[in-house]
C-alpha cells in the first residue's frame, strides 16, 4: 500500500509525486505517457530559457526516480474507488491502494466523475485552493479543474499545493517544502548543479 496513489506522469503528476516522495510518503505514480508535454516547447517556464516538451519530462522522471517514485510506466487506471482505507486505483496488472489521490489526467475527467467528485458549472473539478476536490484526501489538478489555462507551469503547481496539503495533514501542521543550498547534495543527489 502506497501513502500516494498519482494518477497521470506530467507536470501535475509528477510534481505532486517530487514533493511527496522527497518528505518521505511511499508514493506510485501511474503514468500512460500521453502527457501534452510531447507536443511542447517550453519557452514561458520560469527558470527554462527554452526546452522541449519531451525533454522536461525525463528530467521530472529523474527527479522522482532519485527519490523512489514507483513509477508504472505504460499502465492506465480503468477505474478509482474511496474506501474506508484510503482508495484503490484499479488497472489491467491488478489493483494498487494509497491513503491519497492525485488525480492529473490532462483534461480527461472520467475518473473524477466515476469517483463523485463534484464538478462546477463549466463541467471541470471542483476543487478547494489545496486542489483537493469534494471526495477527502482526493486531488485534481491541471487541466481537469481549469476551462482554459492549461499551462505546464501552472499545473506542476497544482500538483505541488495537492502534494503540500496532503503533507501538511500528515504532518499535523502547515507543512512547507523549502531547501537549501547546503541541504542539495544529501535532497538531490545525481541532480545537483554545483555550478
């Protein structure tokens, strides 16, 4: 059983994954690889003067990897259910169970709904600042609660807010994520820039 089950491997997905699993939650990301992010070249990110799409994947894949993401390459959730024990997300391998949702399925809402997830008027995912939606402990982010504005940089920030409540409710108290330069080497391992 996972602390975090993430449903969806682009920015939203992996964020959420990043900031979990660097503060210690057992987390799975499910990811299918269809991410927008392929069709992409990221010329308005902060921080990246300018990269492809495909290529801010893998480094996000990294990143969660040098922090035992268990990644489920090229494995779709076909279904989503709350139970007294947290959820379960139900694939064609068998099922997997977490104490937490994310979901980050790019616009594809199916899975919100087959929850019960309230949706507002626009017919997106209802969601309160922290992403989480109406179901407890489950989270949208991205594209599934936004009309329009589906950048990557706002949904890798989704992500993170979902990722920052569930800490924060784990923890006991507001929880913030905040590194420092001497703390790099032993966070980031492989990814540190000591230039």
């Amino acid at each position: 059983m996972a602390d975090v089950l993430v449903v969806g491997g682009g920015p939203a997905g992996l964020s959420a994954a990043l900031f979990t699993a660097k503060n210690g939650l057992e987390t799975t990301v499910f990811d299918t690889d269809d991410t927008w992010m392929h069709k992409a070249h990221l010329f308005n990110y902060p921080g990246i003067g300018s990269l492809d799409g495909s290529n801010y994947v893998e480094t996000l894949r990294e990143q969660v990897d040098d922090f035992g993401v268990e990644r489920v390459q090229d494995t779709a959730v076909t279904s989503v259910e709350a139970t007294d024990d947290g959820f379960t997300a139900e694939t064609a391998a068998g099922d997997e169970t977490g104490d937490y949702l994310v979901l980050a399925t790019g616009a594809n809402r199916d899975l919100a709904e087959d929850l019960g997830c309230a949706f507002t008027g626009e017919d997106v995912v209802d969601v309160d600042v922290t992403m989480e939606t109406s179901v407890e402990d489950a989270y949208a982010t991205g594209a599934m609660v936004r009309a329009e504005e589906w950048q990557a940089v706002i949904s890798a920030g989704d992500g993170a807010a979902a990722a920052l409540n569930v800490l924060s409710k784990e923890k006991g108290e507001h929880f913030h994520d905040f590194d420092t330069p001497g703390d790099a080497e032993d966070l980031f391992g492989s990814l540190v820039d000591t230039d």
